[in-house]
C-alpha cells in the first residue's frame, strides 16, 4: 500500500497524502486521539482530530530541553507554534518578579497543550515551558495552520474556536484568582490599618 501512495503520491490531493501520512503513524493516531481528549481540545471529533494531525508534525525534546521560552516571539525566531504533549512530561514555569527562583506554574503529561496564545496572536510567550523527561510533541506552527484553514475550513474553524473556548476558560479562572487576591489584599490591608493606626 505504501508503494502504491508513493508512486501514485501526485495524483493524491494534499488532503489525501495528509491522512495517509497520519494512518501510517501509530504516534500520529495516539496524537489525534489525545487532541480530542478532555485535556486538549474536547470540541474536535476524532476525524476532525485526524485531519488536523496531518498538518502537524511530531518533535522530539531531550529532557531539560527548552520547548518554549518566556519572551520568545516570532521576531526572535520563534515560530509562534502550539504543541500537543503526546508522550513524557514538560514543566511551565515564569519568571515572577519577587522571586529568584522561577514559579511553577503548571505540570503537562499526555494529552497537555502549550502555546495555543502565540498560535493566535504571535505575541511573546508568557511562560518558558522545559521537558522534564523525554518528550514528544506533536506541533502546529502558523504555516500549518494557514494551510489548515485554506484546505480544511471547517476542521480549522472547529479546532479555533476550540482553543478559543480554551483560552477563554483559562481567562475567567486568572480573573477568579485575581478576585480573590484583591480581597486578600483589601483584607490585609484592613488590618495594617487596624495595627497600625494614622
């Protein structure tokens, strides 16, 4: 079969060569199957999930590698891509101003997602994210995901508003967070005031 896909290869759409590539890959089908999983982008079906695969190409970090660096934009020659951990386990972590040492701020194992805000707006990345073992990564860079949308619209509408509902939902919990530090520090405050009077 994969003779004949070769030697018939430009008779085949760039669709087809996509799922033929992905339908030979074991990884690449684990890949789509975490996509659509409950801890990536629960939106997409598996089909969908299968296609997306076929514009997204697998990576290979060594541990401690860094897959992601605070600070990182396209003019530093980042590529603003979104990553799939599809096997190992990769650690997020930011540079907080009070500290020296840097804040962990997530742990992501199969099925995790990292980058999808560069992905959509190609501004600097928020957080550096380092493979704590060996990893692979199945990644959708902005090249990818033009192609993505001028071949597969409605795939690439599915999977946006996908990572939209993602980024949304990561933004109504920073904003609890935040609630609950102004409260903190309204009540601190209060009582600074009581101990220390005018």
């Amino acid at each position: 079969m994969a003779l004949i896909q070769r030697l018939f290869r430009s008779r085949l759409s760039p669709s087809g060569v996509r799922r033929s590539r992905v339908k030979g890959s074991p990884t690449a089908l684990r890949a789509a199957q975490l996509l659509c999983s409950p801890k990536a982008l629960v939106q997409l079906s598996e089909a969908e999930a299968l296609t997306a695969m076929g514009f997204m190409e697998l990576r290979r970090y060594a541990e401690g590698e860094a897959i992601i660096r605070q600070g990182a934009s396209g003019g530093t020659g980042d590529d603003g891509f979104m990553a799939l951990v599809v096997d190992g386990e990769v650690t997020v972590e930011a540079d907080v101003v009070s500290r020296l040492d840097k804040l962990t701020v997530n742990v992501l194992g199969p099925g995790g997602l990292l980058g999808e805000m560069s992905l959509m707006d190609g501004a600097a990345r928020s957080a550096t994210c380092t493979a704590s073992t060996a990893v692979q990564c199945a990644v959708l860079n902005r090249e990818s995901l033009e192609a993505l949308i001028a071949e597969e619209p409605t795939t690439a509408a599915k999977l946006l508003s996908a990572v939209a509902q993602r980024l949304s939902a990561r933004l109504r919990q920073n904003d609890i967070k935040l609630q609950l530090y102004s409260q903190l520090v309204f009540s601190m405050q209060k009582e600074i005031d009581r101990l220390i009077p005018d």
